[in-house]
C-alpha cells in the first residue's frame, strides 16, 4: 500500500482548512499524541488541537491559510503559514 507523502498530506489539510465544507478534516493532518509548538499552555494531543483551531474557527471562522516554506526530507516535515481573514 503506498502512503503519500507528509508533504501531500500538509497540503490536504491546507485544503480542508480553507474549505467551510471539510475544515473538520483538517485534523488528519496530527497524530493522536501530536504536541503543537510554541505553545507551552496547550496539552498535548489532539484533542488539544482541535480545541484550539474549534475556538479560533468560531471566533474568524473566514480565516484562511497561506502557505509558507515547507522543508520536507523522509518523515519530518517543517512548514510556517500566514493566517488572514477574507
């Protein structure tokens, strides 16, 4: 079975960010024991995450995501993104 790449999938979940209709499906993008950083107040997990984007989507919820520099070599992927409003 191939898998895509974690660049692909960064790019998916960039997708379902943008989109109202799939921003749920945004959240393939962590692993249950993801930890997001800098952020020394959020716990880790995904749960954790998807509070967090749950509140900021309800506060701006036409908030987009820019893509930024992406560096990808095997398994770890390291990208930075702009947040806008439309």
């Amino acid at each position: 079975m191939a898998y895509p790449s974690n660049k692909a999938v960064l790019m998916q979940a960039l997708h379902h960010f943008n989109d109202l209709r799939s921003r749920k499906n945004f959240f393939g993008l962590y692993a249950d024991h993801a930890v997001m950083r800098p952020s020394l107040l959020l716990a880790p997990g995904v749960e954790a995450i998807k509070e967090r984007y749950r509140l900021l989507w309800s506060a701006f919820a036409d908030c987009h995501l820019e893509l930024g520099n992406v560096v990808a070599k095997g398994s770890f992927v390291v990208n930075n993104f702009r947040l806008s409003l439309r």
